[in-house]
C-alpha cells in the first residue's frame, strides 16, 4: 500500500489507472478506524481493481465549537488497518494541501441540509460537500462507499452526484453495530464508562419506534413523543438534538407517515454527540 499526502499526485496516478481502463474505488474516511471502516472498505474492495481509502480529519466540515482539535486519530493504526483490506492508496493530505489560504469555492445542498445534523451543524454538509467533491476530482472513482449511519450524509452525496452528473456509482453501507446494539462511531471513544452503559438505549428506542409504526401508528408526533420520554429515561444523562421522521430521500420532516420513513436521531451523551437512524418501511 502506497502513502499519499499530496492531491496532485493522487490525481496523476489515478488518471494513469484510468487511462488504463482499471476501475477505482473511493472509500472516504476521518481516520480512527473501527469496524464500521472496515465494512466500508471491504464493501468496496471487490468492487474495484484499485482501492482508495483518504483519511483526512476535514476543518470545513466542523463548527467552531466542534470537536475538530480533539478528534481521535491513530495513524499508525490506521495504515495497518487499510493495508490489511487490501487498500492501494491511503490518501492522507495536510489541510493546506487540500485548502488554499484564499479557498473560496463552496458546495452546498441547503434543502436537503435544513433539517436533522443540517438544522444544528449549519457549516457541516458544505464542508463534506466541498470535500467530498474535491476527493471526487482527484480520485475519479467510479464507485465510492458510504456509511448508512450518516444516512443524511448519503442522501446528499447521492443528489450531489447526480445534479452535477458526477460520474461516480454510490454505494451505501449498513450500519455496523456493537454487540450490545451502539451504532459504531470513532466518537465512542468520548464515552465514560456510565455513558457507553446507556448508549445503546439509542437503537433499542429506534427498534421501539419502528414497532410502533408497523403496529398501525401513522402520526409522526406520537412517535417523537414516545421517543423523547423513553431516552429521558434510559439516557438520563443525555441531552436530545433532534429526534425526527423524515422522508428518507429529500430528509424534510413526515407529520403523517404513509411511505417508508427514516427515524433519525442525535443525542449529546457527555463529550459524544451520537447519531443513529432507522428505516422504516410500512
Ligand atoms: O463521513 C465522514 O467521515 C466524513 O463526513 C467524510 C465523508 C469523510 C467527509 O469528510
């Protein structure tokens, strides 16, 4: 496995394969690889001939009072890990590689950024659009891998991709869980001992809401309503950002559920903001 840390190069060599007619996978990442990487990364490896997988924890994507300095990071780690999947390259730039001084071209998606991480993250999806276009034009994958878990994430990815005739194939992966259910995340890692304890309430709630539906329950309120008593509980210590039923390809909020819904949610669990969503087919 080859280390990269300059764009241009990346380029260059991936404009070589293609002229080559060798079909490149992308699998975009921030580093601190979990499980839920690998699957990314094993999604993509049999998609492709070459296997790229960028680390690079992106500035443009946090708020000011994010956890941008304090992000977990193993590099080390990492590269074995990539390595062990098969990876060709690890793309891992310096921010100044990636980001002039006097960068000023944006990517933004607002409908589809108005509501869930979008509504409390307000620089967040212009800062992966932007990054995940520019990993676009480097890399030139054919098919890239992305993570359920971020599912609004995805949804703007794939309309990013089709607005702008992108000619990249996006694959999204499921949601990799721990045993107990905590939807994986390099933000675990924030967690106290008492906090990872009630963590995984988040998904069993999600499991609850979704019974609640198939049992006939069709207005979005009584479902949010239910959900915010039952983390109050289960997650004492926890502060909801928003629970929400959303369309699950435009994300604009459902008050009465009559096609598939997403239940999405993001609770503030100590230092860990955790994020976790559903789909819900009736
Ligand atoms: O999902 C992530 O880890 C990031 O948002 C991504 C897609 C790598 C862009 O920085």
């Amino acid at each position: 496995m080859q280390v990269i840390t300059d764009p241009i190069e990346l380029q260059q060599q991936c404009m070589q394969w293609q002229r080559e007619g060798l079909k490149i996978g992308l699998v975009p990442t921030m580093g601190y690889f979990h499980d839920g990487h690998l699957a990314l990364m094993k999604k993509a490896r049999p998609l492709c001939d070459k296997l790229i997988v960028s680390l690079f924890v992106n500035p443009t994507q946090f708020g000011e009072n994010e956890d941008l300095d304090k992000y977990p990071h193993d590099f080390e780690g990492d590269k074995a890990k990539a390595e062990a999947q098969g990876t060709d390259i690890l793309f891992a730039p310096e921010k100044s590689a990636m980001y002039e001084a006097d960068h000023a071209t944006w990517i933004n998606i607002p409908s589809l950024g108005e509501h869930l991480c979008g509504a409390s993250r307000p620089v967040h999806f212009q800062g992966v659009c932007t990054v995940v276009t520019k990993l676009f034009m480097l890399a030139r994958p054919d098919v890239a891998v992305f993570g359920q878990k971020d599912w609004q994430q995805l949804a703007i990815i794939r309309r990013l991709v089709r607005d702008l005739n992108i000619p990249v194939e996006i694959v999204g992966q499921e949601i990799v869980r721990e045993s107990d259910g905590l939807a994986m995340s390099s933000r675990n890692a924030y967690l106290t001992e008492e906090e990872r304890a009630a963590a995984p309430a988040i998904r069993k709630g999600l499991l609850k809401a979704a019974d609640m539906i198939q049992s006939g329950e069709r207005t979005a309120q009584a479902v949010k309503d239910f959900l915010k008593k039952e983390y109050a509980s289960t997650i004492p210590m926890g502060t909801v950002d928003y629970i929400e039923l959303v369309d699950p390809n435009d994300i604009v909020p459902l008050k009465t559920i009559t096609g598939p819904a997403l239940a999405a949610v993001a609770i503030q669990v100590g230092k860990a903001r955790l994020i976790d969503n559903i789909l819900i087919e009736v």
